[in-house]
C-alpha cells in the first residue's frame, strides 16, 4: 500500500503494557494507534484548527504479526486514505526496526469542536493531512 505524506511517531514499551503473557497486550496497540494518529494531527495542525475541530474514532481493524516486548522502542508510521464527506481512514503501522508488528486501518469523523456534530471535512484539513 502507498503511502501519502507518511509521519512517524516514537513510542517505548512501559511494564504496564506487558500482559501475562510476557509481551504487549493487544489493548496497547490500540492506544497506540490512537497516540500516534494525535500526534500527527497535533504536529501538523495550528493551534486554530484544533480549537475548531475534533476527532473520533468510527471503526479500528488491526491485523498482528509480531509481539512486542519490554523496553522495545516501537516507530509508528501513519497516512491517511481518501476522504468521504465527514469520514476518512488513515493507516498505522507500528514496527521494531524493520519488523511489523501491526497494521491498522482505523475510520476516524471529523467534529465541529463547539457543536460536536460531524461536519465535512474541509479543504483545508485534505490538504494539510
């Protein structure tokens, strides 16, 4: 899959996210996910478009391929997909070095950040993101 103004984010693997299993729970990878998708919007954004829109998230789908484990550092590599109306998807993949780890596709909506309501998403945000 190709991907468009791809950004990466660096995360650690902290005792807390090991299960008892011995390596990440896959509940992390979701927050991850979602970390590393807010930092792209946070890095990419002024402060006046975060003050007009929000973010949630529609749908997650990750596939596992490989099991992270204490103190890996994790690269986070997301871009976004085509945009439809108030909706688009954006992609994540999370690796050690060049080891995938996950893939997600996850369906975020964009929000007025004052009403809360789904609105479209603006020309402004398409060419930004």
């Amino acid at each position: 899959m190709k991907t468009r103004n791809p950004f990466e984010h660096f995360l650690r693997v902290i005792p807390s996210d090991i299960d008892d299993m011995g390596h990440v729970n896959n509940v992390v990878y979701v927050r991850w996910v979602q970390e590393v998708a807010s930092a792209h919007w946070n890095h990419s954004a002024t402060q006046e478009l975060r003050s007009k829109y929000s973010w949630v998230v529609l749908r997650h789908e990750i596939d596992y391929k490989n099991p992270a484990f204490l103190q890996d550092q994790i690269t986070g590599i997301t871009w976004v997909g085509e945009f439809h109306g108030a909706r688009f998807d954006r992609f994540v993949k999370l690796l050690v070095g060049p080891k995938v780890l996950a893939e997600a596709k996850t369906t975020w909506c964009l929000l007025d950040a004052k009403s809360l309501r789904p609105m479209r998403i603006p020309l402004e945000i398409i060419s930004l993101l």
